[in-house]
C-alpha cells in the first residue's frame, strides 16, 4: 500500500534510464522516449520510482504517455495522481485536447473523462511529439493501438 499524494509527485530531472529500465521492465513502450521533448513526472516511495507518466506538447495540443505504476503501488489512486498532475500540467501550458494511445487501458481512461477517437486523429493533431512520431515510422505497431482524448474546452 502506499500514501502518496499529489505533491509527493515531481518533475523528472535525469532520471531518464532509469525510466526506461523501469518502462522495459514492466513491458510497456521505452524506445520513443526523447529526452528533450518528454517530460516526465514520478512519484518515489522508499528511494525508488514508483510510477511515472509523460508529457509531451504540440500545442494546442499535448500527449499524455507511459503511464506505469509498479504492481505493488496499484489499486490505490497512484495512477489517478500521476494522470490529474500531467492533466494540470497541459492545462497549465494551454493545451485544449490531452491525447493518449493505449492497447490496454481503455475502460480506465473512459471512466476518468476520456473519449475514443480515431488513431488519426492524434497523428494529425498533435505531429510533433516523439511518441506519434515513432509510431507514424512504425504504422504495423500504430494499428493496434486504441488512441483517445479528454478536451478543456468548455461551451459557453
């Protein structure tokens, strides 16, 4: 079980390797990291990362990715954290639409807000952001991906 909260949360500074040990580790998509242009956020329990999420911006809109809890954090609103910090982050910088692909998730992601939409949608939107970029280089890969997003434009 853990207690961390929001502001147990932080930017990443050079943390980047051991990111993507911890995302290769657990299975999940490393090799599109671009250090420049992914911000990482995580959450340390004990001297050790025990979730990330990413961040990448091609205003007016931004990517949410790589999005890893270690299973003995989970169930207890870790993920949740991590996904409100990245969302008042985009918000913060303007986004108007946060994307995100996922083969996995998708019921958690709809029922924090989230909408599917087409996979073309995020590839024509948001160009500029290593993870679309890696997967436009890669369509087999890009196929199985299920892509949804949440907007902060209201109607008035």
């Amino acid at each position: 079980m853990t207690d961390i909260r929001g502001d147990d949360i932080r930017r990443a500074d050079d943390e980047t390797r051991q990111i993507r040990d911890q995302l290769a580790a657990g299975g999940m998509l490393y090799e599109d990291i671009d250090p420049a242009r992914s911000r990482f956020w995580l959450a340390e329990r004990g001297g050790t990362i025990a979730g990330v999420v990413r961040l990448e911006l091609d205003l007016p809109g931004a990517l949410l990715g790589s999005l890893y809890v270690e299973p003995e954090h989970r169930a207890n609103g870790l993920g949740e954290t991590l996904v409100e910090r990245i969302e008042q982050e985009a918000r913060s910088q303007r986004a108007t639409n946060l994307y995100l692909f996922s083969t996995k998730a998708g019921d958690y992601f709809r029922t924090h807000g989230y909408q599917e939409v087409a996979v073309e949608e995020i590839v024509s939107r948001i160009t500029n952001t290593p993870q679309v970029e890696y997967y436009s280089d890669r369509p087999d890969l890009l196929t199985e991906e299920i892509a949804f997003r949440k907007s902060f434009v209201t109607d008035r």
